[in-house]
C-alpha cells in the first residue's frame, strides 16, 4: 500500500468509508460524489496506479463484486468503469471500477463514443495480430 494514497487510507481505515463489501482482496464503498444513488467504487487491496500494475490475483473477484453490488443496488441499468491514466479520466492513481446505476437519461454516466469512420480492415487484422502476438 502507499501511504499517501487516500484509498489505501481507505483500505487502512485512517479515513472513514461507507463500506458495502470486504474481502482479503476487495473493498468496495460508495463514492462520495455520486453520479447517481448507489454509485460505488470496488478496489483491490493491491496498490498500483493501473490496471497493468496490479497482479491478475488481486483482480479476481472484481468483476463479481460490481456484479453484486448491481444487483444489490436494484439497477436495472448500470455502467461498469475503469480509467487508467489522466488523459483517460482517471483521478485517483489507486486502481478504481465505479459501478453507476444509470435510472434515467440524466443520472448516472453520460458517454460520448466517438467512433473511427472508414478505419479499413487489414488495419484492423494488422492490429489484432500485433495484439495478439504480445499476448
């Protein structure tokens, strides 16, 4: 962990969180600038600014915990975030997913997805094979 950190101060309790959900790996709380009611935060216990940065051990029950939270938090719809890096978004540099229930056109997240037009496909394969082969 970092001292520093303020969700590693979180996970230390030096810094009071509306806990939802605690394991030896995950902590997940609701986020205290809420797009939405129930908007929550899943973390791992593991420090890493990214998500690259975290060991696969430490991500393992991520994805399920946000699956309950959804379901506990009676969403019907819901986005599930994870931005690495400023230019993305990311404010905290702690590994963060944000589980938004989405109750209507003004709550919750408001995403832009800008597609790329007329990318050709053996741009595509070429990408998917570099990928791939670093995989």
């Amino acid at each position: 962990m970092s001292g520093s950190c303020i969700f590693c101060k979180i996970i230390r309790g030096e810094i009071p969180s509306m806990k939802l959900y605690e394991s030896a790996k995950t902590l997940a709380f609701l986020d205290i600038q809420p797009l939405s009611m129930g908007h929550s935060l899943i973390i791992p216990k593991t420090h890493g600014a990214k998500l690259t940065d975290i060991p696969d051990d430490s991500l393992s029950e991520i994805l399920s915990v946000a699956k309950k939270l959804a379901h506990a938090s009676g969403a019907t719809d819901y986005n599930i975030l994870q931005n690495n890096g400023r230019i993305a978004h990311q404010m905290v540099d702690h590994v963060h997913f944000h589980m938004i229930p989405k109750p209507n056109e003004k709550e919750g997240l408001g995403v832009g997805w800008p597609m790329k037009e007329g990318v050709a496909k053996d741009e595509l394969s070429k990408m998917a094979e570099e990928i791939r082969s670093k995989m």
